[in-house]
C-alpha cells in the first residue's frame, strides 16, 4: 500500500545544530507539504513543492528549507536550531493542489 | 488576508448530545475539507465540500458548505468517545492555497 512516512518520530537536537527531517511518499504525488503544528497556533505551512525542483515558502519558512530532487522525498532542513522551532512536525502530500492531503505522523522535535 | 476562522476552540459535550464546529472565511472559497486529528495522532481527511450550498454526510457526520461558499459546518449526532479529537477545516482559494482553522477540541465525557 502507498504511503507518507516521516522519520524520526522524535528528535532532541542543541541549539545552533543543523537538522534534517524526512519525508518519503509511495503515492507518486506531485505536491509535498511541510507544517508546524503548535498549541494555539493549528496548522502553518513552512514549504511546499508542486514537483522536482520545484519548493516554494509557506507562512512561517524563516529558519528552514527544502529540496525536492525526486517525486518521493522532501526534506526538511533547519539551518541552525532555535528554541522556537520545538514543534510538531507534519509533511503532506496531494495528488491535486485542491485536494485533500495525506498526512504523515509527524516528528516531534525538541531543542533544548 | 485570506482566512479561515474555526469556532468555537473547545466543546466538552456528554456523550449521546450532538456538536458543531463552524468555519467562515471573509472571501470566497474555491472548495473547503475538513480534517480530524485524534489526540497523539495526524490529520486524516474527511470529506471536500465544492458546490455551494452543498450538504453530505458520513454516518452521523454532517458537512455543509454554504450558499455563498463561505462558510461551513460539521456536526456530528449523538457523539461517542470515538468522536474525541481535533476537528479541522482547510479553506481553499482559488484552487490551490489552503488555510487550515486553528481547530476545534472535541472532548467527549463517557
């Protein structure tokens, strides 16, 4: 079965670290996601991509960045960890950019 | 801006009553999705709304998109502890920029 998988389900990085999170879809989907989701603030898009080397900023992409060199991954990097980027991670994809999204299960990144 | 406003944040209901989230937008939607989140988990896709005016439902859920393509609800009839999560609404704009509400906490007392 296809499938949106994220890795790792949890991570505690430093501040000043650089981290990678990734995002694998079997779903051949052209549109990948990245969101944060906080307590008060739902869902806020960081990245998105449309297809390969195609990426795009969201809402709140200071801080982060992605690449998108095949149809099945987009990783999500941030350059130098901050205390305010302890969140949970979400990566989505969608076969059209009007419809529903797939969710992975998330990372939970802590910087400490 | 576009935006998508979801009330209310939280409903504590007993189980067997029914709920309501509600979601509007000050501008025209191309289409709306609703979302649910059990707690410690992701979003899950429920359902689109696209045609004004447009109800469907899904067992004892009820979505509804209104006339002008601004506003929609889900209810949900005679909740059960499996209704508990986070119930969520993306509002799409010209076909391709989604804006998610911040939410609405179901909890369900047994």
């Amino acid at each position: 079965d296809a499938e949106i998988t994220q890795s790792p389900r949890h991570k505690i990085t430093e501040t000043g670290r650089q981290v990678t999170l990734a995002c694998h879809q079997t779903w051949n989907h052209n549109n990948m996601f990245w969101y944060r989701q906080d307590l008060g603030h739902g869902l806020r898009l960081i990245h998105y991509s449309y297809g390969v080397q195609d990426t795009n900023k969201g809402e709140v992409s200071d801080g982060y960045s992605v690449s998108r060199s095949n149809t099945e991954d987009l990783p999500l990097t941030l350059e130098s960890a901050a205390s305010s980027q302890t969140s949970v991670y979400f990566c989505a994809s969608s076969d059209r950019r009007d419809y529903g999204y797939t969710f992975g299960s998330g990372t939970r990144l802590t910087v400490v | 801006g576009q935006q998508v406003m979801q009330i209310p944040q939280y409903q504590h209901v007993q189980e067997g009553e029914d709920f309501t989230t509600y979601c509007n937008s000050s501008t025209t939607l191309s289409n709306i999705q609703w979302y649910k989140q059990r707690p410690g988990g992701h979003p899950v896709f429920l359902i689109q709304l696209v045609k004004s005016g447009e109800v469907k439902k899904q067992k004892r859920l009820t979505f509804q998109f209104g006339e002008a393509k601004k506003n929609s609800s889900l209810h949900i009839t005679a909740t059960q502890t499996t209704d508990v999560g986070t119930y969520f609404c993306a509002g799409v704009y010209n076909f391709n920029k989604f804006y998610f509400g911040s939410g609405t906490k179901l909890n369900v007392k047994p």
